[in-house]
C-alpha cells in the first residue's frame, strides 16, 4: 500500500522535508518510489509536483495527515484539514509517602 508522507532532511534545528511516495510498511528516510516535492517549514514554502501528487492519488496512494494539510493549504487538492493526532507527553509523578505510614526501626 503505498502512501504520500513527509521525510526529515536538513540539518539540526535547521529541519526541511521531502515529500515521497513509499510503501506504507517502510521507514520514512528509507527506500522510496518517487519524491513528489519538498517543504521548508522555517520559511513555510513549498515545492510541490502537482502533476504528479494528483496522478498517484488517483491511482490509490494514501496522504498522511500532515501531507494532506499541506496539500490543502497550496491548493493541490480540495477538502477539509484533517486534525493531525501528537502522541500525549507522559509524566511520571514520584508519589511520595507520609512519614506516618514509614516503618520505624525499633
């Protein structure tokens, strides 16, 4: 199945992505099929095949959520924004026992 996502390129805190065309199954980064564009998300432009985007959605390539978004911003494809998930921060709070309930050493 494949799928249109967003790879990480560039360098520390200088992040850009391309857009590819991969097997959903393969990491980002890894083996792809074609780069359909690429996005700059410090100076928030975009450079994006169109022509290219619209005949692998025909095909039956799916869009990430982040991807589809962008794709709706530049006018690509027309549709609503899908709300795109980050997983929840986890926080691990130390519970702290009362000094009544400590054994006392007799």
């Amino acid at each position: 199945m494949l799928t249109i996502r967003l790879a990480r390129a560039g360098k520390r805190n200088k992040a850009q992505f391309k857009v590819m065309l991969q097997e959903r199954a393969i990491a980002p980064g890894g083996r792809h099929v074609e780069i359909l564009g690429s996005y700059d998300p410090h100076m928030k432009k975009a450079v994006l095949h169109e022509d290219r985007i619209k005949y692998w959605i025909e095909k039956g390539a799916y869009l990430s959520d982040t991807v589809h978004n962008l794709l709706v911003k530049n006018s690509v494809i027309q549709d609503k924004k899908r709300k795109v998930k980050l997983p929840e921060k986890k926080i691990v709070v130390a519970e702290s026992v009362p000094a009544e309930e400590t054994v006392k050493a007799e």
